[in-house]
C-alpha cells in the first residue's frame, strides 16, 4: 500500500485545491493532521482520506503513522507547499525497488560537507539539490527533504515520536536516524519543475532559530564524531 501523511497549518489551506487531487489518486491512504483549522476543507472528504485536528504539532508529526504500517507499504511524508505529480509515487517507489528495496528514495535533499558536521551540520557546508531543479543523474545525499521522500517499510527502518528530541527538525534527525541504521538516501533523477513550489502564505518553520546542541548531539551519535 501506499501510505501518505500531510502536516498543513491553516494559512495554507489555499494551497490544498492544487495538492489534494493528484495525491489522492495514488494514496490507498492519505492521513492530514490539520494544524490551527476551525474546519475541514471540502477538498478533503474523500473516503481515503482520514484527518485529525490538532492546536499545534511539529513537521515531525508526519511520521505519526508510520509504525502502523504493514512491512510491504511505502510511506510518504509531504509538505503543504509542494504540488506533487501524478507519477510521483510510482517513480520513487521504482527508485526504491531497483535497489532491492533497502533505500530511502526522495527528491530534494543535501549532502554535508561532513568537515562541518561537528559543529555546522545543516547549516555550513551544504550542497543542495532542489526538488524544483533538474537532476540529470541518481545521487546519494547526506540528507532528505523528508517531505518529498519515500520509506519503504521492508528496509526496517525504524522510527518513534520519541526519537524526536526538538521540533520542527525533521530532515536532520531523520537523516541522522538513517546514518545510525545504515540505510542509505537518494535523490533521484528528474526534469525541473517535477515538483512545483507553492506560495508559503506565513512564516515557514525553517525561519526558526535551530537547537544546535541538540543537532550537534543527533550528529555525533550518528557519524561518530
């Protein structure tokens, strides 16, 4: 099955209209955990979709169903702000599959400059790959842009919202839970503009000052620094 699971917060329920469809059509399930929303758009009563309510919940919490998952699903966390395309789920799962599934497949994402990572993981010496430019070869990164990527629940990766020791973090502690159990991360190959970019709407998370001694701690348990 193909397991999908959406944080959006209330200033972006605009962008639904334009996310919601293409994702329902390839979702046997599509959870929404709706953050600050007095209701539940129309957009989302479909008998697939199932969605909870919440005051407030970090970018972590797309991960809240993912241990009831059965071994052979694929689970995808996505962003509010992404138009995802109809072939999105078949190509990452391809990607997935072609190398035994025992990866993580995604399509933004980083690789860290690991002189850095003592002290500057994901914030000094970062070469990123954006999900919205093209890509003209698979490439092994340090770090996924969790929501736009695919764990197949076969590899045994595991994962709990207690792992998460700060919020609003997630491709950091994810990419360190990765290092840790040895699964490794690409970003496929694409053309620009596969994903398309939405208005933000309200401040995004990342503006957010980051915990660095928690990072710095995720970091040198997982590289062994």
């Amino acid at each position: 099955m193909r397991i999908f699971c959406m944080n959006t917060i209330a200033c972006r329920e605009p962008n639904l209209v334009h996310i919601i469809p293409n994702v329902v059509e390839q979702a046997d399930i599509l959870y929404i955990n709706l953050i600050g929303y007095d209701h539940v758009p129309d957009v989302l009563v479909n008998h697939n979709v199932i969605v909870r309510r919440f005051d407030s919940l970090g970018s972590e919490g797309r991960f809240l169903y993912y241990n009831d998952i059965n071994p052979n699903d694929y689970y995808f966390p996505i962003d509010d702000d992404i138009v995802y395309p109809k072939d999105y789920a078949e190509k990452l799962i391809y990607e997935i599959q072609r190398r035994d599934n025992k990866v993580v497949s995604c399509v933004h994402g980083s690789i860290q400059d690991m002189q850095y990572a003592k002290t500057e993981f994901f914030k000094t010496g970062l070469k990123i790959k954006r999900f919205s430019s093209r890509l003209n070869n698979d490439l092994r990164i340090t770090i996924p842009g969790v929501g736009t990527s695919c764990f197949y629940k076969g590899t045994g990766f595991k994962i709990s919202m207690d792992d998460f020791i700060a919020s609003n973090i997630t491709d950091v502690h994810v990419a360190c839970f990765l290092e840790e159990q040895q699964i490794p991360v690409y970003a496929i190959k694409r053309d620009c503009n596969w994903l398309q970019e939405l208005p933000k709407h309200c401040r995004e998370i990342w503006s957010e000052p980051k915990p660095r001694n928690k990072i710095n701690y995720l970091v040198e348990r997982a590289f062994r620094l």
